[in-house]
C-alpha cells in the first residue's frame, strides 16, 4: 500500500512537471517567433501618441498643407508608418537613415533618436530661418537640443519641454500642451 501511494505521488510530481514545461515551451515559443516590430508596436504607442498629440497642437507660420514629420532610424520608441496618409495622422512622416539627408528633406518637424543633446543643437542650426518643431528621445535632461523630450519610464511615458528651443524654433503651440509635460504637472 505504501508502494502505491508513493508511485501516485511521483506521479502527480511528473505530471505537474510535464504542466510546468509545457508553459515555459510556450512562452519561449511566443518570445521567440513574435516579430521585433509588434513588440516594438505595443511598446511605442505611448510615444506615438504623445507626439502625434504634440504636432497637432503646434502652428507653422505660412504652412497651408499637413506638416512633414522626419524621424531618425535610430529612433527606437516611434514607430508611425512612413507616408502616412493624413486622415491617420494630421501629417506625413519620412525616415531619415542619416543626419545628411536632413538637409534634403522638407521637415516641419524632427524627431531625434540616438543623437545627443549637442548633435540635436548642431543639426537644429542647419534648419537655421525655417519653423521646425523638434523632438527628441535621447534627452531626459531637456536643457539644450529639442524642444520637446520624450522620457520613457518602465510603467509610463512622459515628455519636458525646453522652453529656450521651443521659443527659438518658430513654432506656435497650444499652452495646453505646455501644461501637460512633466514640469508643467509638478
């Protein structure tokens, strides 16, 4: 009798065991063949919404049509569809694999990746006489560079505002938007 509650016992330790690696194969399984960019689509949202938000908000001297938004590939927390049509978003956007093709483009408005605070300056004086709105996820400081930080936090995502830059780039935008940014809640 003894025999037999012990062979139920490892019995039911084998078959808790099966159970347990059943679910780690599967979340390996879904870890490892779910694509980059739906994981990096769930991640972004925040972001994508915080600055569709922003441009809708902003005013461009003498723009008639939807603003151009011109994102770095190193950007890693957008992820907005490239020529998006305006009924999706109120403006277009367009990738830029290099800080050369800037010049190239016709930005309303830039949002920086892997660029430092100083490259954002630099590269913002090159748009020198033009309105562009600029944005940045490589700036948590917000003290120099873009005009708008975007600062990821594990549970959320929130942006600064550089008073000095926004007042230099020739951009109106809503004072509502201003009262939404981290120190404008504090």
């Amino acid at each position: 009798m003894l025999r037999k509650h012990q062979l139920h016992r490892e019995a039911d330790v084998l078959l808790s065991l099966l159970h347990i690696c059943k679910i780690v194969v599967t979340a390996l399984f879904l870890l490892l063949f779910i694509s980059r960019s739906a994981i990096a689509e769930i991640k972004d949202d925040k972001a994508n919404r915080i600055v569709s938000g922003i441009i809708s908000f902003t005013h461009w001297p003498g723009l008639t049509g939807a603003p151009q938004l011109c994102v770095f590939s190193s950007a890693q927390h957008l992820s907005l569809p490239q020529n998006s049509v305006p009924s999706a978003v109120p403006f277009s956007v367009v990738y830029l694999s290099s800080e050369s093709e800037l010049a190239t483009q016709h930005c309303d408005a830039v949002y920086f990746g892997d660029q430092t605070p100083q490259q954002q300056v630099e590269l913002f004086n090159h748009l020198k006489g033009k309105a562009v709105l600029t944005l940045a996820e490589n700036n948590a400081e917000c003290t120099i560079g873009a005009a708008f930080c975007l600062i990821f936090k594990p549970d959320h995502t929130l942006f600064s505002v550089n008073l000095d830059s926004l007042a230099r780039s020739g951009v109106k935008v809503s004072p509502d938007v201003l009262l939404l940014s981290r120190n404008g809640s504090k």
